[in-house]
C-alpha cells in the first residue's frame, strides 16, 4: 500500500543528484577579473591577443589566477582587487598605447570562482541583480526632437527629386520640428506640388498656407508616422546599447524603453563605471563613399583593416553616398558563388544616388565607414561590380563571423537619435554584499522556525517535512541556475514566501493522516488516505496560486517580475518535494513495516477527548 516502485526512487535521486550539481557554483562565490573586447569588428580577440596580455602581466610581476579566451572577450582573473587594477594598467599601457580611445576595452568585472569541471557541464551560478551584487543604474534621455528633424530631413532629397520631374518651381525649403515648409511664388505650383508631394510622399498631410503675402505648402508628419518615428529611434538605440553593454561582459544586463522617450540601463557587478558610462555614451554615424584611388592628397583618409592584414590607410572622396539612417535592412547572406556575404537594403532617395554613382564608377571601390568620436574607420571596401540601386550585397574576403558583425554594424551603427544621461546610481559591492547577507539570513532564520515548529509538533512526520523543504529549496536554487535567471531582493523575498507555501502543503499532508489515525484508521491506511485526499486540495491551492504569480509574470516589469519568477518555480518545486518527495521518504521508512502499530506524528487527539498515540 505504502510502498513506491523503483522508478520513482529514481526519480528522486537523480532530482536530487542534478539539484545538488546546479547549486554548487553558487557557493564558490565571485572573484575580480579584468575583461577584454574589442571596440572594432575588425580586430579580434584571439590567441595573439591572449600572448600580450601574459607578458604585460610578467613584465609588471602580476600572477592571474585563471585567463580564459571566450568568443570574442578575454578574461583574466585575480585574487584581490589590488591585483586587478594594478593588471587593468599594465594591460591598458599594452593593448591602447596611445591616449584616448582605444581599439580595445579594458573593463574591471567579476567572474564566478568556479571549478573548470562545472563549467564543462554548464553549471554556473544564477546571476544576481543590481541590488545584491552592485553596479551602475543609468537613466537615458533620447532627443525625440532630433529624430524627427532628422527623418524629415531625410525627405528633402525625395521632395526635390518629385518636384523636377514635374518641373515644379520651388523658393526653398524649410524643416521644423515636425513639418517641412515649401516656399512658392505663385498659388498655382503650390497646389501642383501638393498634388505631386501627397502621392508621391504620403507620410506627410500636405496643406496650402497664404499668410503675409506668402505661399507655403506645408507637410505635417502624421500621427502614424511620428508614432513609427519615435518607437524606431527607441529601438534601434535599446539595439545599439545591448551591443555596446556586451563589450563590457555584463551578466544580465537590464536594458529597457521606459516611458515615450527614456531606456534605463542597468549593469549588475560593473566596477568601472567610468568606462561603461563612456561605452554607452558613445555616439556613431555610419557612412557609404568612393574610395579616391590615384590622388597624392585625397580629401580625407581613414584607416582600413581586415582579419589576417596590417592596418593602412585609404582615401575617402568628399561626397556622402548613403548614410547610416537611409539604411533600412542589414543581414549576413551568402552570394551566388557561396562566399558569405552582407544584403543591405536602403531607402528610395538613397537607391537613386547609389544607382547613379554606381553606373559611373563601375569597377572603382566603395567602402561603408564607421565614425566614432569624430574618428573613421573602414569597415569594409568592395570594388562595385555592376549597377544596383536599393538592394545590393557586400562581398569579399569575409568570414560568416565578419558578414554577421558587418550587417550588425550597418544597420545599427549610429543611434537613430542622441542620448543623455539624465540619471545615474551606483550601487557598491558593500551595500550588494550586506543585502544578500541580510536577504540570506531571513530565509535561514525562517527556514529554521519552521523545521523547529514542525519537529516538536509533528515529531519524525515533521522531521520528513523538514527534509523536504531543504530539497525544495535546493531543487529552487537548481533551476533558477539552470535557467540563469537574475535573482533580486524582490527573489529572496519570494523565496521565503515559498517556505510558507511549500510547508503548508506538509501540513495538509499531517492533519490528514491525523484525521485518519482520529477516526480510528490502521496506520498505514492512514498513511496511504492522507496523502490521497490531501492532495486534491494542495492541487487546487496551488494551481490558484500559480495563476496568480502568471499575472504578474506577465503584467509585471522590473521587480514584480523578479518575484514572480521565483515564486512561480517555487510553487512547482515545493509540490514535488512536499507530496512526491516526502511520500517517498513516508514509504521508505513505515512502507516495509507489515504489522505497523503506530506512527510519530505528535498528540492525536479523539473527539471524545482522549488522547491517541504519540510517537510509540
């Protein structure tokens, strides 16, 4: 009656065995490392990269503890915090001899202690949030109104090229804010061109103003397109910041739109907050342009490398092709021959210019610059091979690897509209430190009444119950890692919610057996009863209770979220270690026992007022 099959005590043990193996790395704790990335999809991150990096630290006495080369960062970890920054000078001097800005990133971090043998198996700890580990908080304004002028200043190229197909006259153009103003000198070409301009231009209502002797003609962008507008220039900026943010290593970053004009940035474990207030505050602008092949003095130069070459400099003609924001589609492709190659897809006014640059430059080179702080660099050089206007390819000696850093460069490489950092909060590893003692202590202290209560009360049932939650917490702890969720108070807070919960269904489980044992029920039917009809009601508790934690899963944000996902996975550990678990450990112990006469579940008292077995 009372027994379970050995699949079952299978189960548990391999549960218990993978719970036990995914909550390990979250004991060996963090160590201070220094992290490097490059700032150029140009120049990689390698082997050679790793050579520099050991003999600077020779060279200035330094012993890492661990260095790991890992995609595209290398991670060099120390023992003290002294031996990190002193290692993030020697490693600076190194790599970016020069001042300013250099081609690589150099970033204080922190690294999980654990063992190799972990790693291997992908065991990491759960990440944790800015509240418990420290970091910066950034709030970022975005220049809606610079967006906007720039996407009607866009149009003008579009609205010249109408209006002189149509040989219609115009006195000059003016963008505002939100509306671009024609200057006619006669009624008749204003309604001609606003006929021409609202076919031709759709985005933008056009009306005909005659005020102090002026004709106008008047486009205001409508609702729909300024709508579009704003939510385009919010997330291509929450795009650029993710790529950026991931040159600095950050586990978990928190990037996100709030409100109509505002994304709030926030970097758990950052130290340097100098550098990642300098990485996200970077602006950039892309460009296409004709090489100038042949002149002694071109009218400007740029430098060029490509993987496998040393750098050299390249002259750049004056004209502008195609900027970054007439870009509309980038993706890594591959051409005819096989090769891996970039399809860009750009505007209309940008397909005409390109169509008749490239019908008269066949066979001249054409290179995509990227300007940073003022300072180009070519990304990428193709000689043009034929005509193409709004869809073409980039070819050359790529790697999937390049096409793919190369598409992501041209279609997110400069913010669709300035930002300013408007808000900025750093948390320091102390405070981190002291919440996560303060959170720990809450559910060690609440996890310890409880076993006491549920000991002295319901004896060795209580004693299994207690069991029981401790693998709950652990089978919790697992899956959060496994999932590499972000832990926050709001999480602590949801995990000493779930004791409450998890033990809960133990006691339905106790007074249900007790109720058998009090009607006068064997032992083990007791047993077996208890457990059957007790479950129907932790079923029901907590499916509602789930519901409810799904809520706020999806209608939360931040921190509700945090709680919800915790709570909700507690919910689904605490009813397998509180109904299959503990019934296994129930069956394990009384189950073998034929001739059973009485369990250790406390006083059981019968309506008559006498007392039943206790603990014999």
């Amino acid at each position: 009656m009372n027994r379970y099959s050995i699949w079952r005590y299978a189960v548990i043990v391999i549960a218990m065995l993978v719970g036990s193996l995914y909550t390990l790395p979250n004991f060996f704790g963090e160590a201070p490392a220094v992290q490097i990335s490059s700032t150029k999809s140009s120049i990689k991150v390698d082997s050679a990269t790793q050579s520099k990096v050991e003999e600077a630290l020779r060279a200035s006495s330094l012993q890492a503890q661990a260095i790991s080369l890992e995609a595209t960062t290398l991670k060099v970890r120390f023992n003290t915090t002294d031996e990190q920054l002193k290692a993030k000078d020697a490693i600076q001097r190194t790599l970016n001899p020069q001042d300013g800005e250099g081609a690589y990133v150099i970033a204080l971090n922190l690294i999980s202690r654990s063992p190799q043998w972990l790693s291997a198996l992908n065991a990491a700890p759960m990440y944790l949030g800015l509240d418990l580990r420290g970091g910066v908080h950034f709030m970022l304004q975005v220049d809606m109104p610079a967006a906007l002028k720039s996407a009607i200043t866009g149009s003008v190229g579009q609205i010249r090229s109408s209006l002189r197909e149509k040989k219609i006259r115009n006195l000059g153009i003016e963008i505002q804010e939100r509306s671009i103003s024609l200057n006619f000198g006669n009624q008749i070409d204003a309604v001609a061109a606003q006929t021409v301009l609202s076919e031709a231009i759709p985005k933008f209502e056009w009306t005909v103003s005659s005020l102090s002797g002026t004709i106008n003609l008047i486009g205001l962008l409508r609702p729909k397109e300024l709508l579009g507008i704003q939510t385009s220039a919010l997330n291509q900026n929450i795009e650029i910041l993710h790529k950026r943010v991931n040159q600095l290593g950050v586990a978990e970053p928190l990037i996100q739109q709030q409100g109509a004009d505002r994304i709030v940035v926030q970097l758990p474990g950052v130290q340097d907050t100098a550098r990642a207030k300098s990485i996200i505050g970077r602006t950039a602008t892309l460009q296409i342009r004709l090489v100038e092949d042949g002149v002694s003095i071109p009218s400007e130069t740029v430098p060029q490398k490509s993987s496998g070459e040393s750098e050299k400099n390249i002259g750049l003609k004056r004209d502008v092709i195609v900027s970054g924001d007439q870009i509309k589609k980038a993706a890594a492709t591959i051409d005819k021959d096989g090769r891996p190659a970039v399809s860009l897809e750009i505007d209309d006014i940008g397909g005409r210019v390109m169509l008749a640059t490239t019908r008269e430059n066949l066979h001249k080179r054409m290179a995509i610059v990227l300007y940073e702080k003022g300072r180009g660099e070519a990304i990428s050089v193709a000689t043009i091979q034929g005509e193409f206007g709004n869809s073409f390819q980039i070819t050359g000696n790529f790697t999937p690897q390049e096409t793919a850093d190369l598409a992501l460069l041209t279609r997110a490489g400069s913010l669709a509209a300035p930002m300013e950092i408007i808000e900025e909060r750093t948390i320091g590893p102390s405070l981190g430190a002291e919440n996560i003692a303060k959170g720990f202590n809450s559910v060690t202290w609440g996890f310890v009444a409880v076993t006491l209560f549920m000991c002295i009360y319901y004896m060795l049932f209580g004693l299994i119950s207690s069991i029981a939650l401790a693998v709950n917490l652990l089978l919790l702890v697992a899956v959060l890692s496994m999932l590499q969720a972000t832990l926050t108070l709001p999480g602590m807070a949801a995990m000493a919610l779930v004791l409450g919960m998890a033990i809960d269904a133990n006691v339905l489980i106790n007074e249900r057996v007790r109720e058998e044992l009090r009607n006068g029920a064997a032992p083990q039917t007791a047993i077996h009863t208890g457990y059957e009809r007790a479950w129907s009601t932790i079923l029901d508790s907590n499916v509602t209770t789930l519901i409810a934690g799904l809520a706020l899963l999806a209608f939360g944000s931040g921190p509700v979220r945090g709680f919800a996902v915790v709570h909700c996975l507690g919910i689904l550990t605490s009813m397998f270690s509180a109904v299959f678990f503990s019934r296994g450990l129930v069956n394990l112990w009384y189950g073998s026992q034929k001739k059973l006469k009485s369990v250790s579940i406390g006083t059981v008292w019968r309506p008559d007022g006498t007392v039943g077995h206790k603990d014999n």
